[in-house]
C-alpha cells in the first residue's frame, strides 16, 4: 500500500525543526512526500528548504511566519522546547505561550482532518494533579494574558519551569482539544522518556549525572530522535483519527513501571 501514513501532497509546519526530534520530524515528513516547513531560532544542516528563523518567545515574529507559511496547513508539529537550565519564565513563554500563540493562529487555516501533536515529556506527567491552576493558565486568551497570568502566579513555576511548561501543555491538549474535536481537528501530545538529542547534555547539568544513571530504563536504554519523531508522524496521521485530547507516552515503559509500583519514586528525587 502506497502513502500509508497519508502526508503525500499535504503542508506540515514543524516547531524545532533545526535539531533532534523536530529535525528527524522534518526529514521523515520530507520523505513521506509532504511540503515541510520548519520554524526554528537557529539554523539548522540545510536540509530543510523552508526553514523560518523565529523565537517562539516573539508573538509578533511568530505572526510573520505564519504569514509567510500561510494556509492550508495539514499538520502541526510543535517539537521547539527550552530545556531545564534557562530560566523558568523564558521556559514558560517559549514551551507553552510561544506554542499555543502559534497554534491558535495555524487552527483557522486547517479544514477538518488537520492535526497538532504537541511533544511534552514525562516531566508534565503530573498534569492531571495540579489540573486546576494549569487549567487557569491554558484558558488564557492570548500571549500577553498568559505572560500576566505568569506573573501572577509564581508559585506553580518558579524553579520548576521546564515541568510546569509540559503539564501546561498536557492540560491545553485535554481543554483546547476537546473543545476541537467536533471542528474534526485533532489535538494531542507526545510525551518522551529521555532521548538522546543535543538537549540531553543540558538535562544532565541540571539533574546532575548520577539522576540519569539511576533514571529507571525498562528497555535498557535512552530513546534516539527517530523512534519519537516516527510516533509524533503517526500522532499526526490520518490513520490516528480517533486519537483526540490526549496524552501518548512513548516512555520505554518508564510510566507503566511508576503508576503500577514497578519503579521506586523516589529516584526521582532530586539530589539533597
Ligand atoms: N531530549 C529529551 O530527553 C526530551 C525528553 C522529553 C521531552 N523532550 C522535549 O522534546 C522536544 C524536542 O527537544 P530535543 O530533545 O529534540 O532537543 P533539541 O535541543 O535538539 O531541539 C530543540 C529545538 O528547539 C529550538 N528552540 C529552542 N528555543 C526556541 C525558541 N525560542 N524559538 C524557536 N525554537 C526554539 C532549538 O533551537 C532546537 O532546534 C522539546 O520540547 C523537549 O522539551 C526532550
């Protein structure tokens, strides 16, 4: 069967598309036969034809590119993320603000069938806890009202940025994706266990090398780029139809084990 996964002759517009994940994303919508669009603050190997410079933290810059994009867009992939050592604000603005200003914008151009796969991570596997304030942030209108909210409220983010971004963005897939589905657009998020990209080194400098060590690995080993990117095209695929609102863990068993009492908690404590 020719075009299984059904990208041949669509647009896709891919967040992060310079680097790991969103450049294995990029490549392997590239080969499927889609027209890619990557958006990304640095440049990336020059494999990608349309590669937009764009900080996500920007909503105007983001507006621009949209622009020049324009429509239809079949699928959105938003992969851009700020790891765990820049400051928690920025985190917030360019993981969540950034993606959800960029992903309002992108759904009017969609018809039904469009897709957004969002990559969070097991770090915002907690969402469903700290479900009332991440709901209040997500439900804000707008960039700016969501940077008020920020500050706002400093309790749920501060010094726990990078976490907080991806529950905001589990919890902004379950509202915002819920509230698509009758439009017929799917909203989800892929949610990784540690994976082997150029943000891993900045993951290590924060948690230290001993909590990645220690970190349970039920298949023995970290995630590559590819394996995630292959789930984010398939998230996004036609043939996920009845996929909606929700979280996808591609986590090597990591969640099974913790939710189950396979993994001791407490490796995940962070070193006194
Ligand atoms: N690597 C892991 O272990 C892991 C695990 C779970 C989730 N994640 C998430 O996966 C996603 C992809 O990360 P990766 O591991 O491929 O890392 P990566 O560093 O290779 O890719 C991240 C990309 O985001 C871009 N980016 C950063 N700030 C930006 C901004 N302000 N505007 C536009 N682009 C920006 C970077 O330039 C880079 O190309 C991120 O959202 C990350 O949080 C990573």
């Amino acid at each position: 069967m020719d075009d299984v996964l059904r990208y041949e002759g669509t647009r896709a517009l891919v967040t992060g598309a310079a680097s790991g994940m969103g450049a294995a994303t990029a490549s392997i919508l590239a080969e499927l036969g889609a027209e890619v669009h990557g958006l990304d603050i640095q440049d990336g190997d020059g494999s990608l034809d349309n590669l937009h410079r764009c900080d996500l933290g920007d909503p105007e810059a983001i507006d621009s590119v949209v622009e020049v994009v324009g429509g239809p867009i079949d699928s959105l992939f938003n992969c851009a993320g700020l790891p765990t050592t820049a400051p928690d604000r920025q985190v917030m603005l360019v993981n969540f603000c950034g993606h959800r200003h960029l992903t309002e914008r992108v759904i009017p151009l969609m018809a039904p069938g469009g897709s957004i796969a969002f990559i969070s991570s097991v770090a915002g596997m907690g969402w469903i806890v700290n479900a009332a304030s991440m709901l209040a942030f997500v439900a804000q209108p707008d960039f700016a009202a969501g940077e008020a909210w920020l500050d706002a409220n400093p309790d749920p983010w501060t010094g726990n940025g990078y976490a907080c971004s991806k529950e905001a963005i589990n919890a902004y897939v379950a509202w915002r994706g819920f509230q698509l589905a009758p439009e017929g657009i799917r909203l989800n998020s892929l949610n990784p266990g540690p994976t082997d990209t150029p943000m891993m080194p900045a993951f290590i400098e924060s948690q230290g090398q001993e909590f990645f060590d220690n970190f349970p690995k039920p298949v023995g080993r970290n995630s590559t780029a590819e394996e995630q990117a292959w789930c984010l095209v398939m998230l996004n695929s036609p043939r996920s139809s009845y996929v909606v609102a929700t979280s996808v863990f591609a986590d090597g068993g990591f969640t099974g084990g913790l939710f189950t009492g396979g993994i001791d908690p407490t490796v995940l404590m962070p070193p006194e």
